[in-house]
C-alpha cells in the first residue's frame, strides 16, 4: 500500500545548509518555528520577467498552485496525498539532515517536492535522486562550472533547443531539439549539454511539469556522421545517467521526427543506457507528419511540422533563460555541493570510474555508423 513507502521521521526544526555549516554566528541566524516552510537561502524571490507563456517561479513560502484535476491527478499517478504533502516534505528533509548532515542542498518545500514527486513520494528512492543531482554536477564540471544562460547564448541563439508555447492535451510542455543545427566545428557537443540542462531546470519550476512531465520533439533534419560520432558512447551515457537517475523530471515521451538512416547508429549508442520503460517511450516517425500527430496533436505544432500553431519564435525560450540569468547564479554559482559528502560506491555515473574519452569507447560502434550512412 501507499503508506508503507513512506519513512515517518520526527519533526524538526528547517534549516539550510548554511545554517548547520556556519557556526561562528549562531546570532546572526534566526531559528525557524518549528512546522514552517523555511525558504532555503538558495531560493531567491527574484521573479522571471513577464513571459505570458510560461509560468513564473514558485513563491518563495511554498503555497500549491495545482488544479484540482491535477491534484487528483498527482494523487492517482504519484501517490502524493495532500494532506500529508507537507509532513512528507518534512520527512524527507530529516533524512538529509540525519544522513547527510555536510549535504550543501536546498530544503525549501518547493524544491524538496520535486524530488518526491519524481520518484513516486518514495523517500529512499527521493533522497537517493537529490544525491545523484548533486553528484552529477560534481562528475561534469565541464557542464556544471559557472553554467548560466549567458554562457550558452551561442548554443540559444543557434536554435539547437527551444520549448514550444503551448503544451499538449494533457499539459506537458514539448521540448523541440534540432540537433542538426549544430556542426562540431561550431563549439564543443558539451555546450548542448549545458544549455539542455538549464532548461530542464526552468521546465521543472511550474508544478503543473511536476505532476505531468514533459515530451520531447527531437528534429533529425540534418544530421550527419559529423554530429552523430562527435558525442560518443562515453558522453551519452553520462547525459543519459542524468536524465534518467539524477534530475527530478518525468519524461513522458521521446518524439524523433526526420531522421535519417544514420539513427540507427545513433541509438545503438543510446538504448544499452536507457531503462526498458524509457526505452519504450522513443517513437521514430521518419518523415511522416500524420504519425507525429498521433503522439502530438497539430494544434500545439507550428507549420514546419505540420501544425496549425504559430510559427515557432526559437528566440523567444532564448529570451526567457536570458532574462533569469541572476536567477540561475544564485542556484549554480555556489560551492560544491558535495564538499565533505561521503556518497554511496554504486552512485550514479559509472563512466568516471571506467574508460575516459582517452580510451576512444566510440570504437566498438563506428562500423555500425558507417553502414548506415
């Protein structure tokens, strides 16, 4: 049943690791009551410019802002019951405190929830994928340092990724990805990484993404042996790790429109990475617009793709992470998270301790690249 997933832990005092780490003031830190929704000092009230399109930061006092249809919705499919939403919060939150005591994390309701409903309000499962969003970034410095939107304005402003302005019949904002904008010449692969994961981050804000996930429209137009043997089985299976095991989104479907023959080198790479159900959630179209309107209905789609909707603005999700730029340096820009952590040995992301980039691990599926192309 339900509950038995739940950990009961006793209530105490929210802090932040700011508080438990700093000691030399005890003054300077006023204690919170015991029971209320503390905003950690990594949430800042800056507000997202207005961007009609899309939903603004959570408050910083956390207050749901779900539907009713999707409160029952999160309680059908998530197990998250809202009368005990808040003490599931807090348990959690005695967990990290208790087990990982160093743990440098927010502990605001909001952010806390993400984690939760991403892993079914199971608090082992929780706590185990807030460990891996924290390891993630130490394992990739080259996609974590210093990442903000200004740092990936190229990658923005080449219309590799956008968002689409309206999401689909069951609510799911649809990330677009055109990875045959992109030529290796043009700036590392990592770069796409970079600004894929900062989206990700703005796309989880609403709670309304939480409870119903996101689809991806992936456009192969393009794409060529170039792009398709830069990355590597090495690179994929890190951002693979991430996406499945270390950030708290549902991905409810994967859409590849356009590819070419070559894809099916591409996701040899690929699904020896993926979960059987993720896995399954990958439907190749080809060139057939009347298949990708089966999974996604013309009306959020713009013209290019077969849609009635407006022509796609890829500026304007360029505009949108730009204008939350400060934002994004108050949550990235800080101290390693994991500073004195000791984590688990079967943590996420494996590749750091196998073969690097050195040992060329693309070698064993080259040849199969190159028949299908």
């Amino acid at each position: 049943m339900h509950y038995l997933k739940r950990r009961r832990s006793p209530q105490r005092n929210v802090v932040t690791w700011f508080q438990r780490t700093n000691q030399t003031a005890p003054s300077l830190l006023p204690e919170v009551p015991q029971g209320s929704h503390h905003r950690s000092h990594l949430m800042d009230p800056l507000a997202s410019p207005a961007h009609g399109w899309f939903p603004a930061p959570p408050p910083p006092i956390y207050c749901c802002t779900l539907s009713p249809a999707l409160v029952a919705k999160a309680r059908e499919e998530l197990q998250e019951k809202p009368e005990w939403r808040l003490r599931d919060v807090q348990a959690l939150r005695d967990m990290i405190l208790k087990e990982q005591p160093n743990l440098r994390t927010r502990l605001d309701d909001a952010f806390l929830l993400r984690f939760l409903r991403a892993r079914k309000f199971d608090y082992d499962r929780a706590l185990e994928l807030l460990l891996n969003y924290h390891a993630g970034r130490k394992a990739w410095p080259e996609v974590f340092q210093d990442l903000k939107p200004s740092t990936v304005k190229h990658v923005l402003d080449l219309g590799f990724l956008s968002v689409l302005p309206h999401p689909d019949p069951s609510g799911r904002y649809i990330l677009c990805l055109q990875p045959g904008k992109w030529k290796p010449n043009d700036y590392p692969f990592v770069d796409n990484v970079r600004a894929l994961y900062l989206t990700l981050e703005k796309l989880i804000q609403p709670e309304d993404t939480q409870v119903n996930g996101i689809v991806i429209l992936a456009d192969y137009t393009g794409v060529g042996m170039s792009q398709a043997s830069n990355p590597g089985p090495f690179l994929a299976k890190k951002v693979v790790s991430i996406l499945q095991d270390g950030f708290p989104i549902r991905i409810k479907a994967v859409n590849i429109i356009n590819e070419p023959r070559i894809f099916k080198g591409i996701f040899a790479i690929i699904k020896p990475f993926l979960k059987e159900k993720m896995a399954e959630r990958y439907v190749l179209h080809g060139s057939d617009v009347r298949s990708l309107h089966r999974n996604i209905p013309p009306t959020v789609l713009p013209g290019q793709y077969g849609g009635s909707a407006a022509h796609l603005d890829m500026s304007a999700w360029s505009r949108m992470l730009l204008d939350c730029e400060e934002e994004f340096i108050v949550e990235f820009c800080q101290p390693d998270p994991l500073e004195g952590v000791v984590l688990p040995e079967d943590m996420l992301l494996e590749g750091e301790a196998g073969g690097g980039p050195e040992e060329d691990p693309f070698r064993a599926v080259r040849s199969q690249l190159y028949y299908c192309y």
